[in-house]
C-alpha cells in the first residue's frame, strides 16, 4: 500500500498538534515542581547571577531554568561554565526521570515534526525536467 500525500499530512499534524499541547504543559509543572533542595543548591551565586536569578525567579525565566536543569542530565559539560556539578544528586528521582521523558519527548517530537515536514515539502516538489 502506497502512502499518499494526504495520509502523511495527516500525521503531520497529528504529531504537530500532539506537541503543541503536551510539551507546554509538562514544561510548565515540571517549572512549577521544580524542587526546593535543587534551588537552593544551584539557583544562587556563583551559579546564577543576580540577574539571571530575578529573571529566572519567575515567568517566564522559570522555564528557561527547568530547560538548563534537564539538559545538565544529558550533557553535564553544559554546566562546566556555571560549575553545577551532580544536579541528579539535588533532584528527587520522579523530577529526574520526568525530565529526562520531557527532554527526550521533545527531541523526538521536533524530530518527527521536521522529518515529516520535509518528507511533504519532497513529495510535493516538482521534479525537474530535462
């Protein structure tokens, strides 16, 4: 069975649709539940200045924070320059584990977006002709 156009458009937005409302919603609780004991470990000079802690104290600054924390879990050479070092050892394991399924999630997610995007721009391309 070929698949049409039509049938991958759909998907398309299927995924894009899905995203649009699960990826602002888990941002923001795991923002809102971000634990204490991590905050005030990290969330301070020298990590932060006092800039970025007034700005990342509320919305939206928060989100940006939940993003930095979730990305150390992956690539803890990202903090080198902010010297957070273990913030798994701050963070209860539920907060762990929902952002790890969150930064995956969203990796996926525009993954599958930008891929089916360009599979429908190519099988709406005209071919060329000699």
């Amino acid at each position: 069975m070929q698949i049409t156009g039509e049938q991958l458009a759909t998907v398309f937005f299927i995924v894009m649709f899905a995203g649009v409302i699960w990826m602002p919603i888990t941002w923001l609780f795991l923002s809102i539940f971000t634990p204490k004991t991590l905050l005030e470990k990290y969330f301070k000079e020298p990590h932060f200045t006092v800039v970025e802690t007034i700005f990342m104290a509320q919305f939206p600054g928060f989100l940006m924070r939940t993003a930095m924390f979730g990305w150390a879990l992956f690539f803890p050479s990202l903090t080198k320059k902010r010297k957070i070092k273990d913030p798994i050892k701050y963070m209860p394991r539920w907060y762990a584990v929902a952002l790890k399924v969150f930064i995956v999630g969203v990796a996926l997610t525009m993954f599958l977006f930008f891929s089916l995007m360009g599979i429908l721009f190519l099988m709406d391309a005209p071919e060329a002709s000699l």
